[in-house]
C-alpha cells in the first residue's frame, strides 16, 4: 500500500529560514530540530488519514527519526532544541504506538473526525450495552461466570461448567475474528472514499467502523471475562 504523503506550505525553518513541505520535525534542508507542533499522529509520518499504512515503512521512518532526534545529540545544543527533541521525541513515540497498532490507529483517526467513544466498562449486566444479537448468549454468559467465581471461591472445580466455558471462549474469539476481518474492509472503504473525496462514502464507512470497534470491544471483554474465570 502506498504511503501517501501530506504537503502544507508557508511554514519555515527557524534556523536557514528554508521552506518547510509538510510537518517536520526535523528541517529537511540544514537538519536542525524543528519547535514542536500540534501535528496529528499521522501528519508526524507524513501520511494521509488513510487507514491502511505500509508497516514496514512507518518502522523504518520512525528509527530514523528516532536516531536524528534523540536528545544526547543535542547536549551542547540551545535550550529550545534541547527542550524541542524531548518533546519531539515524546511525540514521535506516541504516534509510533498508536499508529503500528489497527485498532488504535482506526480510532484515532474516528476521533480525528469527531467520534466519541464511552469508557470502558466492565460490567456488562446492562442490557443497553448487549449487541441484540449477542443478548442471549451474553446472559447465559454471565450466569456461567458467577457460577464459576462462586466455585473458584470455595474451592471447588467443575469440569462441565469449564468446558462450557471453553467453548464459550472459543465462539467469542471467533466472532473477535470476524469482527477484525469486516473492520479491515472497513478500511478500504474509508481508503476508497478518501481517495476520491466522496464525503458519503467516508461517513458510512465512519458509522459502520465506530459500530463495529464497540461490538469489538463488547466481545474482546467478554473474551477477558472468561480468561480471567478459567485462570488462563
């Protein structure tokens, strides 16, 4: 997937005073430490906010500008670039990690566009919570759960309660599966439109992915959930 790259004009190099092309950390000219900006994560790399990224490319840039930035090499430096390669630093990192990682890289990018999402929460008796399709199986659940909290307490093991919750397990990584693969078409489609600038196209590929990230996040906790009951 090509990488594709942001242009912005009008900005300069404080020290060669030469013409900055998109968000720079560094001046691409004369190499000094550029002051920190409010760049987003993605503007950190040079990329559109497009959601699938070249991976190997994004590591690459990002140890190179780790090696340029790194805040030994400006010991003898002015006080602003040694206070502009921490921070510089500290932002690179970040972006890094939010960016190599799909799912907080697509909801990033939703929250770049205004999306909102609730906190995590990890009771999830509340039946408003339950993706409809899933109430059932998430009650029936639930009981399982206590049933096994309540043995594990006093200290007794049931083998049909823990099979049961084996393949309890083994169906909810599976939906997570499959909740990851439609998340990645997802991708493509908010790709697609971006790249022909159809402003329906990303704001149905936008409902449907903060949709899909919450039933993703209702399953991976209930993933936890039965780990954490079975001691694995």
């Amino acid at each position: 997937m090509t990488m594709q790259v942001l242009e912005t004009k009008g900005a300069e190099c404080w020290a060669c005073h030469s013409a900055r092309t998109g968000v720079k950390l560094l001046c691409g000219e004369c190499g000094k430490v550029q002051a920190t900006t409010s760049a987003n994560y993605f503007e950190v790399f040079g990329l559109s906010l497009q959601l699938h990224i070249d991976l190997s490319k994004l590591e690459q840039e990002f140890y190179r500008l780790s090696r340029r930035l790194h805040p030994d090499l400006f010991a003898r430096a002015s006080t602003n670039e040694q206070q502009w390669s921490l921070e510089n630093t500290s932002l690179l990192n970040d972006a890094y990690r939010t960016l190599k990682d799909p799912i907080r890289r697509t909801m990033y990018l939703l929250k770049l566009e205004g999306a909102e999402f609730a906190e995590e929460d990890r009771d999830r008796s509340n039946p408003s919570r339950v993706p409809v399709d899933l109430l059932e199986e998430a009650f029936e659940l639930n009981m399982q759960l206590e049933e096994m909290r309540m043995a594990t307490k006093a200290g007794e093991d049931d083998p049909q309660l823990r099979s049961d919750l084996e393949q309890a397990r083994t169906q909810f990584e599976g939906l997570l599966n499959e909740a990851d693969q439609r998340l990645e078409k997802l991708w493509s489609d908010w790709d697609s439109a971006l790249a022909s600038k159809q402003d329906e196209g990303k704001a149905a590929a936008k409902k449907s992915m903060i949709a899909l990230l919450d039933r993703r996040r209702y399953l991976q906790n209930l993933v936890r959930d039965v780990r954490e009951a079975l001691g694995a």
